[in-house]
C-alpha cells in the first residue's frame, strides 16, 4: 500500500453562531477555504481528481451534495469531483480519511478530504426526523448533553475540573491568537458581515478574554438540575470550513510540492449509543495499536471539546494516574469550547491545526481524535517522518 500525504492544510477563522460569518453560504465558505488551499500550496487545482467534504447537516444550504457544489463555486476545473460525507461531529476527518485511503490505494493521486458546517444557517438537527421506534426500543436514546453527563459521573469528572479545563481552553485559545499561532493555518476570508459591511475574517470568533473562574462556577447545569455539564463545558455552536490536499509521493515530486506529513494509521470505533460520547477512548487505543506506538510517542493530541468531561474522561482512562501530562500535550490551543465546534467542519480543523503545531514544536507524531452521535468515533495518526 501506498503512503499518503499531507502537502497543505488551511482552514477559515471559526464564526460564532449569528457572527461574523453568519451571512456567507456554507457552500460559498467551503468554496473559499478550497481556494485557499490549492493558492496556499501553489498547485493548479486540474490536477485534483477528488474531493471529499464533510458535512453533517446536509440539508438547504448544505444540500444537493456540498462536495460537489463547493469545488465548482471555487472555479475548479469540472473535472475535479465532489461527494459529501456525514459521520456526524467527525464527519470532515472521516472525509480526510476516505481521500487518503484513494492516494493509499492508488486509485487517486491527488485528492482533497475537507469540511464545512454554517450552523448560523442550517439549523443543527433540521435534516432529522422521528426517530425510529425499534431503535429506542433497543438503546435508551438520549441527548448529547445527557451523555455528557454520564461520562463525567462514569469517569468521576468533577465540576470544579472542568470549569477549570473549560478556563484554560480559552486561556490556550487566547494565547495561540496573540502569538500568532493560527496565522499560517487560517486563511483569509473576505464576507459581507451581518450589519452589511464587507470584512476580512482572518481570527477565531469564541474565545472570550473576560472569562474568570468566578463566571464559570456560577453558570446553572445545562441539561439537568443536579449535573455537571453547563453551557461553558460544551463546546460553541459555530461556522467555519477547513480543508487538506493529500497526494502521493510521486505526485508531490511532479507538481514540486513539500510533504509535510503522512497518514500513519487510522481507525474507529464504536461504543454504547446511550453513553455514546466515550468513543475517542476505545479509538485512541485502536489507532496506537494499528501505528504500533503508545501514547508517550505522541508529541501533540487534538481531541474534540464536545464537552470537556469528554477529554478528561479520555485523559484518565488511557493516563491513569499521568492524566495531568496527558492533558499537558492535549488541545494545546484551545479546543472547540473557546473556538468552536462547526461540525462538519472540526474534523479537518482538528487535524489542520494538529499539522501547524506539530510543525512548530518539531513534533513527529500527532493524533486526532472525535467522538461522534450514537456511539462512534474515529483517530487519525499522522507522522512528519516524510
């Protein structure tokens, strides 16, 4: 089998729901981050056989297959293709997945796996309908949130740790801003704002400088009147779309392209749809495994801030009693509860900004992360070994 690999990874800054980005179509974002990126690696979009968009709420604006409309807003040739792919919350790492599967087997030379979510415009849930009753006779289907809340109690994931985790998210996320950490992965995307300005989005929306433990404590449980879990520990409702151009070796040498990682190993997993949220656990495990590593060879984890009991949860489970030094090289800038979580788009966000900051620490190996609706997730291990 082939080796697969990274040769660029761009995203747009991440728009709160009703903000900056809230005017912009999903199909016309995912379009300029697809421009972004083949400006960013210099290379001629002819030349991509395939693009895969994640995209959970497929419906309205994000309908008729998103994949293959945002390639042709784009300008791209008409021969470049285009699917879309929903594995719900992991949906665009799955795509990023399926594109380096085609270079790994080498059915595609050049291929891009993205995603793109407009939770501003297409309403999370609109494309669902009644749930099938021999499911809920099955499984006790419950909401996220309540989930949540049964990790964090499964888990002995204390309120007080993760107000503290969902502070220092925005901390990590501020800093990263200010240094200028995100400026080589975010692309610069000009809009028509909500007022009916025209602006240039070129930084993250959610994270909030006036956040204090104080606030965070005083916030009420968001799902139930005893719990957890409030409105700070769960990630941001958010728009945004992230993208990745992958080619095989032979490719990157003909178009004078830098490999900048490869796809050392991927995999999923799937875990009780009740509790549903714990699968980054059983995937993390998964994914080592298939790379023949362990958790101390991995310089840097992105994992989703779905909730933060989410990645304590998974920080204990696989760190036992280092869980502190796991959390150390974790969502080292922030995660979804300060910058957002569009869904279609995290996955790509995810392993974008996993690519920019391996790069920056000289790191080798990095891993990705999400845990997913009805009890799945999937892990991606990438190497900058090239």
């Amino acid at each position: 089998m082939a080796d697969a690999y990274i040769l660029g990874a761009v995203r747009t800054a991440i728009g709160k729901r009703g903000g900056v980005l809230s005017a912009t179509r999903p199909d016309d974002l995912a379009a300029e981050c697809l421009k972004g990126l083949v400006k960013s690696a210099d290379v001629d979009p002819v030349h991509v056989e395939d693009v895969v968009m994640g995209c959970v709420t497929q419906t309205g604006e994000q309908g008729m297959n998103i994949g293959r409309m945002a390639p042709l807003l784009a300008g791209f040739p008409i021969t470049v293709n285009g699917t879309t792919v929903n594995r719900m919350c992991a949906s665009s790492l799955q795509a990023v997945n399926f594109a380096a599967m085609g270079v790994m087997s080498g059915m595609h030379d050049l291929t891009i796996g993205a995603g793109v979510e407009s939770m501003s415009r297409v309403s999370m849930g609109s494309d669902a309908g009644p749930l099938n009753e021999k499911l809920s006779d099955r499984f006790d289907i419950i909401p996220q949130g309540l989930s949540a809340e049964l990790v964090a109690e499964r888990w002995e994931v204390g309120r007080h740790e993760m107000d503290l985790y969902s502070l220092n998210s925005h901390v990590r996320a501020l800093y990263a801003i200010d240094n200028g950490y995100f400026d080589k992965e975010i692309i610069p995307v000009t809009v028509t704002a909500p007022d009916g300005e025209t602006v240039t989005v070129t930084v993250d929306e959610g994270p909030r400088r006036t956040t204090n433990l104080d606030k965070l404590s005083s916030l009420k449980p968001a799902f139930k009147s005893d719990g957890r879990i409030t409105a700070a520990s769960s990630s941001q409702i958010s728009d945004g779309a992230a993208a990745v151009l992958i080619g095989s070796a032979q490719k990157a040498a003909e178009l004078g392209v830098q490999r900048r990682a490869k796809f050392t190993a991927m995999a999923v997993a799937g875990v009780d749809p009740t509790i549903m949220l714990s699968g980054p656990i059983p995937a993390t495990q998964k994914v080592l495994a298939k790379a023949g590593l362990t958790l101390d060879d991995i310089g840097v984890f992105e994992v989703n801030e779905a909730f933060t009991s989410v990645v304590l949860a998974w920080a204990k489970a696989l760190g036992g009693s280092n869980s502190h030094k796991l959390i150390e090289r974790t969502n080292v800038n922030g995660g979804a509860v300060a910058l957002g979580h569009p869904l279609g788009c995290s996955g790509a966000r995810l392993l974008t900004t996993l690519l920019h900051e391996m790069e920056r620490r000289d790191e080798r190996y990095g891993l990705a992360t999400l845990c997913i609706g009805f009890g799945m997730a999937v892990a991606t291990i990438i190497d900058r070994n090239v």
